[in-house]
C-alpha cells in the first residue's frame, strides 16, 4: 500500500507518535475524512481474526495431544470429552442457558468416573471453549504447566479430578461438572469473548462447593490472561492465591473478593496528563 | 381493519383474531405486545416471541385495533407492584391526550405520519402518551416510518453547550483506557478533539469503577475543559451512588451518569431507585456548573437489560426498553444514549435485528421527548460487522439521532466492542451536511481544528495550541 508516500492524498496525523502510550488506535490519519486505506485493512484483519476465534471450532484432537504429557507429568487420570446442550455454535450464541449445562450423556460419563474413583477431590479444573477456541489452542498447555507445578510445590497436597474439555460451555457449566466430580473447588478455563485486539483472552473462573444454580456473585474471576495481557507467572499467582484463600476460607465470590487486596493487581503506575502545562511554566 | 377484539364466553378480556379456519388468541395486552414486536433472539430466549410470522403478523393486526385508551386501563406490570408504572400512570396528562385519545394504535401510526403531526403538535401530546403506547405504536412501524416520524421531534437540552438542534449531530468524545491510564486517556481526548469530537460529552468508562478513581477521571478532564475552555461537559460513567459521593467530596460534577431500565426490579437489580436518582439530581443541579442550561443527567438503556436481570415480568424487550424512557424524562436528562448492540448475539442476534432495535429505540425516546442518542456497536460473537453500523449510522442521521459514539479507530480497548469513530461522526456531517451543537462548532473554527466557512474541512497544521501540548507528550517525562 502506498498510503505513506502519498502524502497530499493522506494527510498523516503528528499525534501519531503518542501510540507509545495507548494501545487506542489514535492519529490514524485521513483521506479526506476517511479512514486511510491502511487502517481500514488492519482493522478488518483485526476483526475478521475475533470472528473467527468465535466460531473456529476447538480442536479437540490437538487439545487432548497437548494435555496428555501434563496428566502424565501430574499423575492425573485421563482427560474427559464432553458437551454443553447447545448442539452447535448458532445455538449456542442464542441460548446462553443452553451453554450452562451439560448433555445428558457427559453427565453420564462424569456419574461413571466418579462411581470408580469414590471420593471427593479438593480441585476439578474444567477447560471450556467459550467464546475463543484460539484462547484455549494457545494458553491451556503452558498456562496449566505453570500452574499444576505451583500446585505441586504448595504446602498442602491437592488431589485434582481428571481433566475436562467442555464443547460449547459457558462460564456456568464448570458448577455442574464440578458437583459431578464432587469437587470441593472448581476452576474454569474458559475463552473468553474476543476484542478486536485480544482474540486469544482466556478467562479464569473459580468457584468454592460448586453446584448447579449458583450465579457471578458465587465465583471469583482472573481475565485476559494470554502472553499479550496478563503473563502465565501473574496468572498463576493470582490464581493460587485465590485457590489457597478459598480453600482455608472455605468460600468463593463476592466475600473472597472484598476482603483481598491482592498487591499484584492494577499495578499501572499514573502517567501525566500532557494536556496541562506543567505547574512549575507560566502558562502558554 | 378488520373487527378482532372480542369479549370471550366467560367475560374475561381476550384478544383474539380469526383467519380462515384458525383462531389466534393472546392471553392478555403484553401478550399481543410481545408477539407483534419484529423477531429478536432475545423475545425468542425469553419464550414470549412469536411462534411464527403468521402469528406475529396476526398480533400485529391485533395490536393495531388496541385503542390507546386501553393502555391507561390496563398496566402491563400492576401499578402496586412496580414503581416504573406507578411513576407512567401518575404523570400522564389527560389534557396533552386529549387530541389522540379517540386513535387505535393503527390509527395512531397514520396520525404520527400525517402532516397533522408536526414538531409542534408532536411536541403538545408528548404528556399525553405512555411508553406502552409508543412501543405498540413502534411495533407496527416500518423503518422508514420510524425515521421520518422521529425526523420530526425537537428535542433541545443544555448545560455547557445547546444539543439537538435541528441538523445538528453531536459526540460522545469516548477515551476509555483499560488501566485508566492519565497519558493514555489524554492522548484518545487529544485525538478526538482534533477530529472535532466531544460536543455531547467527554465521557469516560472507568476500568476500576470505585470513587477515589472516578474522582481522579472528573479532575482530569475537568482541567482539559477549563484550559482550553471547550464549551463540553464531562462524565464518568460510574454507579450513581459513587457519583453522589463524588459531589460530597466536592468533586468537578458536571453529569451524573446511571444505567437505567424499564422495570422497577432490573433498576433495584442495578442497585438504585427513582429517589435515588431525584437525589442525584439535586445534588448535581446544587453545583450550578452548567452556563447554558441544566441539563445535568446522562442515562444509558439498551434492550435486553430487564431479561438479563430476570426482571422483564414477561414483557417483549423492546417494551421494557420503552418504559426506561419514563424514568428518564423524569429527570430531565441532558443525554440518553441507547447502547444497542452491547449487549450481545443472544439479545439482539445480527446487523438486521441491530439496525431495527436501534431506529425503534430513537424513535420512541424521540417520540416520548428524549435527547435521544445511540452507541452505534457490535461485539465480536454478534454477526454484525463495520458495514452494518455504516448503514445504522446513516439512518439515524437522517432520523435527526441527537448523538453517536466517537472513539478511535472504532475500537473500545477498554470494553472490547466496536463503536463509531471519530471519522464516522465526519462521514456523516459530510453526508448529510450535519454540524456540531453551534457553541462547540465556533470552539472548533477558534481553535483552528476546522477551517472556518468550509462546511466541516479539517485543518491540515496542528493547531498552535495543542502543537505545545504534544512537545511536552514527547518531552519523554510523563
């Protein structure tokens, strides 16, 4: 594209250079009062890369590859496939409620494991496709690699249920797989919906003694983790200190959240605002 | 129209239409309400949809033999139950109704489009109608009618600026920041003013919504007003109890801001009532901060919000939409602002269902007296895409919208939606020939933003007074 050598077609904006300081697509220039050529494109790629984050369908296959050495690593039993009652992604947009549950025969599957294994566990970790297949494509393994190691090296033990993959879940659903697996915790990874410059957002949910009907104010929420927002490492601290917290307070949601001021969060130092002359010149 | 009102053998009022051989019948008025109302997903999620076209163009038949006398007899949600009803049924004027109160609902779309109806007889029953009747009127409107009567409304509101005169457009200058970043939010006001935007408001989306950070965002940008004495106002948009404290700690109030829906149970499920507001508003008016008028509230609605809080009593959306405009006029709002396609796929499903619920909601809020914007906006999951806000953007131009949404590059980093852009607000002035609110246009041509006489140009050179501003951006010690 040319936009840049044709300067009396585009008239190119001086503010440009203040994109160090904001990720807000400021100073992008004009063709007469229209976007330029070039920022039109970027923003269709941009859009066109969230679009397809909604509807690519999870690879299942690929997941399971990725999560097979983790269970081994982490001596866990192996990874259960399952499935929301929304039978596709047009239903599954429309009807959220259908998204919270599961399908009769993975609620079956979850009643047969838990009839072997005979006993409760402290944490069943519930990987769900969401709104961004490519969130959980690119953060589950490493995101999980992390945090089953920091679990190992915690203080207490933690006896973790089998993984799960969920199909067209939505955040709720962990509840329900997590009373399946009597599940003293619940931890949701879940996709979340995609921005224009953050299709690969995963979201973490936690919830203490899940069971079907709890609402938001029952669970805790750590978002945009992807190696473009919120790092694996600050992730994980965050999480665990979450879990750590909810385990010894035995609760989760709106009265886990008042009481912790978690340090690590919203770090942002505060900037200037450039548009005031500084105090100490005479004004302009 | 065809007779289809009947009494039923037991006595109990039914509404009931027969064709052919079938006979539809609907259990009550909100019944036929919600079956008439153009398809939703959200209706369709609530199961109080139409089951088929058939159907919905039967309620529509239906609905259009409902005389609007009906409305003021029957409550769709008990006046004993619901603060929104006792506040519709105890303000109407039956004098402002008089001149309409013999019209059906069918006939009432043929009066809003006679030439009887113009801005000043529009103007005259606007006291005389309750949001059920202009939601039951919207049902059984095409688009173009719902332009063309909404084209006719005046609605002019004040505070530092005159908005909503007519073939003016104005914008909602938008510079939200994920972290609420000072340099990040001040270089998105900086963009927006030299594209011409913010004559509605500078209003910002905190991203940690608590007081000590609303305050923070109010001084801000209460100190880019002042020092380059813009004829705007500002506002975060926090909860309004946040925004009261503000005002006790002697925070720069310019606008209090709320979300605010159609029924009493989604306004307690969003944490405040109608005194609350009255409150807000007193509070707000004692600053005197406004030099034009006062105007001093800032609603935001959108359809879908009464389902989400399942607080929506089995009404339609779109007719709980409606009703949130009752509690707004109560206040005498310098903005209202319907977010239209926020809310998501499951409420309103693509472009098409967008693009109506956007002309539905500036036309009833117009209709019933509202400075009525609309954020212009799409999710991700929402099949819905920069070419259908194109062709929203551009009805509700030629509708006379009050205001849009203006941000960069048409891209929420903050809220993680698509909404119009500064270039979308000068499409649209280029278009349609449409100006800024006069006293903010003159801001513009003074600061040299825009040539003057030159029906909306920009200027190529950065203008004097913010070339010094962005010396200091790079001056490197932010």
């Amino acid at each position: 594209m040319s936009d840049n050598k044709t300067p009396d077609i585009v008239t190119n904006n001086l503010w440009q250079s203040l994109r160090v300081y904001t990720d807000a697509r400021i100073g992008l220039g004009r063709a007469g009062v229209s976007l330029p050529t070039n920022a039109l494109l970027d923003f269709q790629l941009a859009h066109a890369q969230a679009q397809d984050a909604v509807h690519t369908p999870l690879d299942v296959q690929v997941l399971e590859e990725q999560l097979k050495p983790l269970a081994e690593t982490f001596e866990l039993a192996d990874t259960l496939q399952i499935h929301s009652q929304a039978s596709d992604r047009k239903t599954y947009l429309q009807r959220p409620d259908f998204g919270r549950r599961l399908d009769a025969s993975s609620a079956d599957l979850l009643r047969g494991r838990v009839s072997e294994i005979q006993s409760d566990v402290d944490l069943a970790i519930v990987i769900v496709d969401g709104l961004s297949s490519r969130a959980i494509s690119e953060n589950i393994s490493p995101f999980l690699t992390e945090l089953l190691s920091a679990l190992k090296q915690d203080k207490q033990e933690w006896s973790i249920a089998p993984l799960t993959v969920v199909q067209q879940g939505r955040v709720a659903i962990g509840d329900e797989v997590g009373e399946l697996l009597n599940a003293r915790t619940v931890l949701v990874l879940i996709g979340e919906r995609p921005g224009l410059s953050s299709p690969d957002s995963l979201g973490l949910y936690l919830t203490w003694s899940p069971r079907v009907g709890l609402t938001d104010a029952s669970r805790n929420c750590i978002s945009n983790i992807r190696k473009a927002g919120l790092i694996y490492p600050d992730a994980v601290r965050k999480a665990i200190y979450l879990l750590k917290e909810s385990r010894s307070r035995q609760l989760s949601g709106v009265q886990l959240k008042e009481r912790s001021q978690d340090p690590v969060i919203d770090g942002a130092e505060t900037h200037r605002n450039f548009l005031i002359p500084k105090p100490t010149k005479p004004t302009h | 129209m065809q007779d289809s009102l009947h009494q039923t053998s037991t006595g109990r009022s039914s509404y009931r239409y027969v064709l052919g051989t079938r006979t539809y019948s609907f259990s009550n008025l909100a019944d036929v309400m919600a079956k008439a109302t153009p398809a939703r997903s959200g209706d369709y999620l609530a199961g109080v949809a139409a089951e088929s076209s058939e159907e919905r163009a039967v309620a529509q038949q239906v609905l259009a033999e409902v005389p609007l006398k009906t409305f003021l007899s029957e409550a769709l949600i008990p006046y004993e139950e619901d603060e929104v009803t006792r506040l519709i049924m105890d303000e109407h004027d039956l004098d402002a109704f008089s001149p309409i109160s013999h019209l059906t609902v069918g006939d009432f779309r043929n009066w809003l489009l006679s030439d009887a109806a113009t801005s000043d007889s529009l103007t005259s029953i606007r006291a005389g109608i309750t949001p059920e009747m202009v939601a039951a009127v919207c049902k059984i409107m095409r688009n173009q009618d719902l332009i063309l009567v909404a084209q006719k409304c005046h609605i002019t509101t004040a505070f530092r600026n005159t908005l909503g005169l007519p073939g003016n457009l104005s914008t909602r200058l938008q510079p939200n920041h994920p972290t609420d970043d000072v340099t990040g939010i001040a270089a998105s006001i900086l963009d927006g003013l030299l594209y011409g935007s913010g004559d509605a408001v500078i209003g910002i989306n905190p991203a940690t919504d608590n007081v000590a950070q609303a305050v923070n965002l109010m001084k801000l940008m209460d100190s880019v007003i002042q020092e380059y004495e813009i004829p705007t106002q500002s506002c975060v948009l926090t909860h309004v109890t946040n925004t009261l404290e503000a005002i006790e700690q002697g925070a720069p109030v310019d606008l209090v801001f709320q979300s605010i829906g159609g029924t009493e149970a989604t306004n307690s499920s969003f944490g405040f009532n109608l005194s609350t507001l009255a409150e807000a508003q007193d509070a707000a008016l004692s600053l005197e901060r406004g030099t034009v008028g006062d105007n001093v509230m800032y609603f935001e609605t959108g359809q879908g919000s009464s389902l989400s809080a399942n607080a929506h009593h089995g009404l339609d959306q779109q007719t709980c939409e409606v009703r949130a405009y009752a509690v707004a006029r109560k206040f005498s709002p310098l903005l209202v602002n319907t977010v239209v396609g926020f809310i998501g796929p499951e409420y309103l499903f693509d472009g098409k269902e967008i693009i109506r619920a956007g002309l539905e909601d500036h036309f009833c809020g117009k209709l019933l007296g509202l400075p009525m914007g609309c954020d212009i906006c799409y999710t991700n999951h929402a099949e819905a895409d920069q070419n259908d806000m194109d062709n929203l953007l551009t009805l509700l131009g030629v509708a006379g919208c009050t205001f849009i949404m203006g941000i960069p590059g048409s891209d929420d980093i903050m809220l993680n939606y698509q909404t119009t852009s500064f270039h979308d607000a000068l499409y649209l002035r280029r278009a349609l020939g449409s100006s800024p609110a006069p006293e903010f246009e003159q801001w513009l041509a003074k600061m040299q933003i825009i040539e003057e006489n030159s029906r909306f140009t920009l200027n190529n050179a950065l203008p004097a007074s913010f070339a010094g501003s962005l010396k200091l951006a790079h001056e490197g010690n932010l």
